[in-house]
C-alpha cells in the first residue's frame, strides 16, 4: 500500500486543543537492533498488534513510501516483542481540524518533551496542496532524525540540537 504522509513538529499551542481527546498507548519496537536505522516494526497500539515495514518510494523521499502492515495476534506480539529490539513509546491522539486528521505523537519516557504530528494524504497531489496549521512549527518529514526507527533507543538530549534548529520547545502533556 502506498502512504503520502507529512511529519511536523508541533508548538505547546497544539496541547489544549487535545483536552478530552482519547488517546492509544503505543510501543514500538524496531528491529534488527544492530541497524543504524531499522525499517521493520512491531507494534501494540491500544489492544491492537502489527507488524510493519516502511519503504521509500523514491530514495530519499520520506513523504512517499510502500507500506506493507501484517496484523498479529497478541501472542504473536508477546513473542516476538522478546526480541532484541529498539524500543520508544508514545501516546497516539487522533486529532481533527480543519477537514483533517492529525496523528499527534506525545513521546514518552526517555523521549518526553517531544511532539510529532503526522497528516496522511489520499495523493501526492493531495499532499501538495496542504498548507499546515498554525501551530505546526516546521515540516520535518524529510529529518531522519525523527523516523520512528531512529528515534528508537534515544532520548531527549540525543536530539535536543537538532529540534533547537527548528526553533522547537520541549512540551510537556498537562492534565
């Protein structure tokens, strides 16, 4: 299955509006853990359980990508989850705004402060035509440094410089 997705960076003014917006706990674990920037995932979102493996369409283009998903049994997932593997979790909100659905990810643990959002699109002609909300602060789907197998096994002051770059601010999920 083809995925047109963009990734952006989001300001603490994205926080409020996520007040009684129900959430799914998310582990992912990216393996093999000895590769620098794994493409295979397992993942538990909610009661729900995957496999997943992202592809670029066109080499060094992260907004297009052949996405192949296998659905697991939680048994499955507990098995394979004992592999050695990167980890990260986060809080999925499914937020709507404006005609569209953002998938916000609020980092946890070592990751805390960080927040994506990520929009997918029917089309690259869909895609191109977006114009981004106000409280996105920058486009980062082309940064490898905050593909989900890349941020695995890191935390905050590993890419602390890097979202300095972007004028990002640590944001921390209240209430």
């Amino acid at each position: 299955m083809e995925e047109f997705e963009l990734t952006y960076l989001a300001k603490k003014e994205l926080m409020p509006k996520l007040k009684g917006v129900s959430f799914k706990e998310m582990l992912d674990i990216y393996i093999p853990s000895s590769s620098k920037h794994p493409n295979l995932r397992i993942r538990k979102s909610g009661d729900r359980y995957e496999m997943t493996k992202k592809q670029p369409v066109k080499e060094g283009d992260s907004s297009h990508q052949l996405e192949m998903t296998i659905p697991l049994t939680q048994d499955e997932f507990l098995e394979l989850s004992g592999l050695k593997g990167k980890r990260v979790s986060k809080n999925r909100f499914l937020y709507n705004e404006g005609g569209y659905t953002y998938e916000v990810d609020v980092f946890q643990e070592d990751l805390i402060g960080l927040v994506l959002v990520d929009i997918e699109f029917k089309s690259n002609e869909e895609k191109s035509r977006f114009t981004p909300p106000a409280w996105a602060i920058a486009d980062v789907t082309q940064e490898e440094f905050v593909a989900g197998g890349m941020l695995c096994g890191k935390n905050y002051g590993d890419i602390r410089k890097k979202l300095d770059g972007f004028g990002y601010k640590k944001i921390y999920m209240v209430g």
